[in-house]
C-alpha cells in the first residue's frame, strides 16, 4: 500500500487529502481543511493565494510522509510571473467585472461560431482568452514573463518546475480538442503570446521534487516527487464516475454542476454551440462534454445572506415545500455575481410571473427544483447533441451528501441517479499518482476499484416527468 496527498483547491475550501492505495483497496481521509475567502480590493475581486498556499503547507504537514502529491484546482485563472520567477499580484478572481463586454471585442476578430469550431468551448464571459484580453489594458500583463493557471502556479512554489497540465490548459479556450494541443492560429490572431505558458504536461507525468524548503517546512522527508493529475478539479471528478460499463451521463456537484457525457471525440457543431456545451479534455484521450450551471452556488450565496449554517434543516424544510412552485435558469449569468442573491432568485420569479419565493425554505426548494431541472436539460442535450444514450446519471462530489437534490435530480431525469465519491476530485486526483505508480490499471480499471471500495447510493426516478416538462416550458416563454 502507497500513500499520496492530494492537494484540491475548490473555490470556496482547499483540502489536503490523504489517500492509501494498493490494487485491492482504496482510503481517503481528510488531512486538513481551509477556507478560500477572494478578497475585494480597490482593483477588484482577488483570490488571496498566499493563504491558500499556506493552508497546502499546513494540510501537507499534516497528511504525513507521502510517496507523491498531486494538485487540482478550479480553472480559468492564473497567475503571473515576471523574469525572476515572481507572482505580479494576487491572481484575478474568475467572478470579477473586468471581462463584461470583452466577449464582443474578440468576436469582432473571430467569430463565435470560428472560436468554437477550433476550440470546442462554450462561452463563458471568465474564459482565460477573455481573461487575457481584458488584461492587455493593465501594465501587468507587459511586464509578465510567464503565466502559470492556479494548480501549476502552487506546483511551481511546491518544486520550482513550471509546467502547464494538459485538463486545465483545454479550459483557457487556446486548446484544440482534436489535437490536443495549443490552437496557434487563434491565439495569433488574437494577439495572445502562447510563449507566456509553461510546456504542456499530461496526467501522470512527472512534475518535479518538493524543494528542500518545502520539506523542512512539512516535516516531511525527501524525496517527495509531485505528479500531474488532471489538474483541473472536473477532470479529476470525471476520471472518479464509479461507471461499470453502462452508457451514462455524469454530474459533478459542488459550487458548480458540470452534467454531460464523457466522450471519444469532441462535438463541433453549431447546433452544440449554440446550446452552450464545452469540450474539455480529460484522462486517456477522452472529452468531458458537458455545460456548465451554477450549481450550489446559489444556495451557498443565500446561506451567506441568511447568515444561515443550518443546512440540514434548510433542506428538510425545503422538502415540505410543494414541489416546481417557482424556477429559474439555473445557467443565467444574472447569478454569476456574489451578493443578493434570494432577492435577485425572487426578481427572477417575478419577472416569469411565477409565485416569488418569501422564505427561506421556499428559495431552497426553489434554488434545488432549478438546479435538478438544469440537470435534466443538460443530460437530455448532450445525449441529443452527441446522439449518445445513456441509462443511468451518475452524480459525484459535494452535492452526493443532498439527498433531496439526487432525488429530485432522478426524478426530472427520469433516469436512475447513482449518487457517490463525495470527494470525487480527491479520489481522481489521488488514483492518476496511483497509476504513476503502477498500482493501478487504466481509467476502466481505476472505475472498478472506486466500485468496490467506495460507497454508492441509488435513487430511483419517481412521479411524472410531465411536471417536469411543464416547468421547462415557464423558462422556455419567460
């Protein structure tokens, strides 16, 4: 049995995962867990990345001697470093204001419909090539010598070895999904320098030794090699769908929910562009196909609010509500922003002429009715887009732990949800070391031993999906 950290950063906690592995088995235990509070400045909202190194530091001392870490994170941002190797600034927070209108400017030179034939990506305003034109104003960006995304950028402080992993880099919109490699003819039209990333790097390789500082400070003994996982948390999610062969569709829950289907080749049409669905790379050759909602996002945000903790009784008071009373689109980007969010859910009822939502458990209801009706139109529309079928939905990460959410889920689906992996990232993050290591086979075999040693929970679709359509239609005509 071999051990392994896996460091994964979310955007509202980071953990360090301490994860045992042999052929036959599979643990995963919390080493340590810490906050990601962004932090507004005068020049905008920031990821305070020095606590989240420390808090990578502390969770390393305490996962304890580790025969290799890995690193996930969120996507899209990046830091920057100049000619000695230092950070310009905290890191851009992907929810900031700066890229709002800058989608139109980099249209105007490739169209939407070009953009997404050579890159494969949905739009999303926080994309890193809007990201990337917003900061050409900013002197910054002259100075910037490399530009390192988030889970590279904590690597490179881990070892002093720059890369730029393969997962990560297909969600900066300069990736092409066919040849997986860096899409040369966008970026020079649009005027960005592909030279500011470090070399591409798969899931597996080998991204360096933790330097002596790093170890004096962990208490650990070295050497401690860092291995490339998919380093973007999702990729590292997919890559733990506890599949067993059956054709399905996946949803990863937690501060978003990515829903889609995993993939052989992307799907390029204009039809998928226009419902709004990414081609991201993931493990083995293969393609995360999948749009992006909001996620629980919006119940974190009216908890904040609330100044509400109790999320337990939240969800039991949410469940006596009458269900689909009120929805909303949970892909509009009116709630991409942190702030008022229950005011601007009510807004939103009241403008589709659907009974506004007053208390807090009607908003839940509200906000989980919303999230599993975009679940359902999601898995509907890949499998029509990649003329695909599925036969069961498989839901991992922090969303597993709400019941009422995996019901409802199965229910607008109509199809069998198999809820697991809470730490779904961890448990990807945690098997590509393990692979690394020669303790386990290739993605088929990875699925098969989260089977046998994780816990799964199977919900079975209820009542009559036409409720569910009639609900889809109040958006459809709102």
């Amino acid at each position: 049995m071999r051990s392994y950290a896996a460091v994964d950063l979310g955007a509202s906690s980071g953990r360090v995962m301490a994860g045992r592995v042999s052929p036959d088995s599979l643990e995963l235990s919390e080493a340590h867990r810490f906050p990601n509070r962004p932090v507004r400045t005068p020049e905008g909202l920031r990821w305070d990345i020095l606590a989240l190194y420390g808090g990578v530091l502390d969770g390393l001392r305490a996962a304890g001697q580790v025969d290799s870490v890995g690193i996930d994170s969120w996507a899209v941002d990046y830091g920057l470093l100049d000619a000695d190797g230092a950070l310009l600034g905290n890191p851009v927070h992907y929810r900031d204001a700066r890229t709002e209108g800058v989608a139109e400017k980099v249209w105007a030179t490739v169209p939407a419909e070009e953009l997404y034939g050579a890159t494969g990506l949905q739009y999303a305003p926080f994309n890193t090539l809007y990201q990337l034109t917003a900061a050409r104003e900013k002197r910054q960006l002259s100075y910037a010598q490399r530009l390192l995304l988030i889970p590279d950028l904590v690597s490179y402080w881990l070892t002093g070895e720059q890369g730029t992993e393969l997962t990560n880099a297909s969600t900066t919109q300069l990736v092409d999904p066919r040849t997986r490699t860096w899409s040369y003819d966008i970026a020079e039209r649009l005027g960005i320098d592909l030279g500011l990333f470090a070399p591409l790097r798969q899931p597996g390789d080998p991204a360096g030794l933790l330097r002596p500082e790093v170890l004096e400070e962990t208490g650990l003994t070295g050497p401690v090699p860092v291995t490339a996982v998919g380093s973007h948390d999702t990729a590292s999610a997919v890559a733990a769908v506890p599949a067993t062969g059956e054709p399905f569709a996946y949803i990863c829950t937690g501060t978003w929910s990515l829903a889609g289907l995993e993939l052989t080749a992307p799907v390029l049409t204009e039809e998928s562009r226009a419902a709004n669905f990414t081609n991201e790379l993931g493990l083995d050759g293969t393609v995360r196909y999948l749009r992006n909602i909001m996620g629980l996002w919006l119940l974190q945000e009216c908890q904040r609010s609330w100044g509400e903790q109790d999320l337990s009784r939240l969800l039991r008071e949410a469940g006596a509500v009458p269900a689909l009373r009120s929805v909303v689109d949970a892909g509009d980007e009116t709630f991409l922003a942190p702030g008022r969010m229950p005011e601007r859910i009510a807004e939103a009822c009241r403008a589709s002429r659907q009974p506004v939502p007053v208390t807090r458990a009607e908003v839940t209801r509200c906000i989980l009715d919303s999230l599993a009706l975009a679940h359902r139109r999601a898995v509907e529309d890949a499998q029509r887009l990649a003329d695909h079928a599925v036969e069961v939905v498989y839901l991992v990460g922090g969303g597993t732990r709400n019941a009422l959410l995996c019901q409802l889920t199965a229910d607008a689906c109509g199809l069998p949800v198999v809820a697991g992996a809470t730490e779904a990232a961890a448990l990807g993050n945690v098997l590509v070391q393990a692979r690394a290591d020669g303790l386990v086979g290739d993605l088929a075999a990875m699925r098969r031993l989260l089977t046998r040693t994780q816990p799964l929970t199977r919900y079975t679709p209820r009542g009559d999906a036409t409720r569910w359509r009639e609900a889809e239609a109040r958006l459809a005509t709102r």
